[in-house]
DNA sequence: AAGCGGTTTCGATGATTGTCGAAACCGAGA
DNA sequence: TCTCGGTTTCGACAATCATCGAAACCGCTT
C-alpha cells in the first residue's frame, strides 16, 4: 500500500461493497452502521486505551485481570467495555481456565484505517 | 523530524507523544479524550457518511446545501451533526455568501488512520 | 429597509450510555 | 461437594445524545 510504497493495485471491495479510504468515495448507507458501531467503539477514552493495550498486547493477546487493574474504574464496568468491542467486531474473547483473554481482530482494524488513509490516492 | 537522533523512520510523534500504531505501544491516557473525541464524532451513522461526503467532495469542499438533501432527517439535525465533526477537529467550516462549505481536516484523518494501521511494523 | 433562502441556535423530549454494587456464573482445587 | 478467585450479568441512576420545530441569524437582492 501507499505506506510501504508498493501500490495495492485494487481495492479489496468487502461483502459490504465498501472499504475503500472515504476521500475516494462516499460510503454506502448499508456500510455506515456497521463501520459507525465499530467507531463508536473506540469513541470512549477507557475503550480507546483498552484496545490499544489489546491490540499491542505481546503474545497477541491479553487478560482482563491485566486490564482490570490498569484502570481506575470497576471490574463490572471494564467488562462492560470489553464486551461493547467485542459486539463491534473489533476484538474476540477466550476463556482458558479461570481467565479470560482478548485478542485484536486486525481485518476491522484495516478497514477502518484504510477509511480513513487520505493518502491512499484513486488509480490515476 | 524526530528530536532526538533515534532514526524513527516512519513514526512521527506529534505534542501529545502519540500517534504510532495502537499495535505498537499503550495509547497515552492525555491523548485518549483527544483521539476518542475524534472516534466517537465518526461514530454514527450520519456523520460517518457526512465525513464521507466531506472527504471526497470534488474540489475539497461541499456545500451544506448539498449535505442536507442526501439524508431524510432535518436541517438542524444536519448542522448538529457538522457541529460534532468541527469541534472534533476532522472538518472545517467557511461562510461563503449565504451558503457554508465544509472540507476535512487531512491531518487527523491521518493520525487515526495511522492509529489503527496494524500492518506498520515497529522499526527492527 | 424589507423580504428571502440558507444555516445555525434554542428548548424540549425520548433514547442511549457510563458507571456502580450486588448477584450470578464458571473453572479449579481442597 | 464446597469454597474461592476471576469474570460477567443484572438493576438502577445520572448524564449525554439524536432528533425535532420554532426562532434567530446572516448575506443577498429588490
């Protein structure tokens, strides 16, 4: 892609007949729900920060008794906020014994930034 | 570029010591309102296709007279809507005779573009 | 100055959200 | 089977939000 300066010579239309950067072309009324809930996601300072751990979590993943207590809010709230990424796609959970891991979902994550890559010129 | 002779080829950290990849480093809990802010103003539906409008208007610019017939809710929720995109910092507004004209703001477009760009490595 | 069309502001209202404590759930040991 | 620690769900509440119609504002044009 432009970033590594090698052209990604098509862009990659989803089932959703859209992720191309919006500066290319307006999105789809049927798109903006699902793309809007996944940034409404991230629109919460404690949600933005949670993703961010999880998404530079080593190992690729990360447990919400390590997350827990990087904040200063309750358990039940943390979770409520895991569980709002979760619904919008942008992590998935898994329980291995007593804990509970999450993990980054990269594919949401690049079409997001992708929307938003104004850099990322149309075909000449 | 960077202050200090670290040769951050790629990264360009900004005053709020943030804009590298969520996937590389913890999103700092100064930056979170800020970026989250930006999140949440694309977080609906109406203002995501807004911003869409917006970023890929011929030109640069659109009229509000031209964002305001796309959609079938009210003027003054469409100007509500602009008002969140401005104060986020992702559009900007010019009083033109009697019409208004909208353009994006490429910079922040960018920083959260980058922000969740999962494929930009760290510097090895 | 008076009217007019485009846009924003104001005030109100029903819906959604972030937060908490209490309670329930779930695996692992004892 | 009983308890225990980690996690989620439930129920409640104050705050924020999306939306509307009415009113105000702002430049033209007459």
């Amino acid at each position: 892609m432009s970033k590594s300066g090698q052209p990604l010579a098509v862009i990659d239309l989803n089932a959703d007949g859209c992720c191309a950067p919006m500066a290319q072309s307006r999105i789809p009324s049927e798109a903006a729900g699902t793309l809007a809930q996944a940034f409404k996601a991230l629109g919460d300072p404690i949600r933005l920060q949670l993703m961010s751990m999880i998404a530079s979590a080593p190992g690729g993943e990360i447990c919400v008794c390590e997350l827990t207590p990087a904040f200063e809010i309750s358990g039940p709230t943390i979770s409520h906020h895991l569980k709002v990424l979760k619904e919008s796609g942008l992590v998935t959970a898994e329980r291995r014994a007593s804990w509970v891991y999450y993990r980054p979902q990269p594919a949401l994550m690049r079409r997001l930034s992708l929307l938003l890559d104004i850099d990322n010129q149309p075909p000449a």
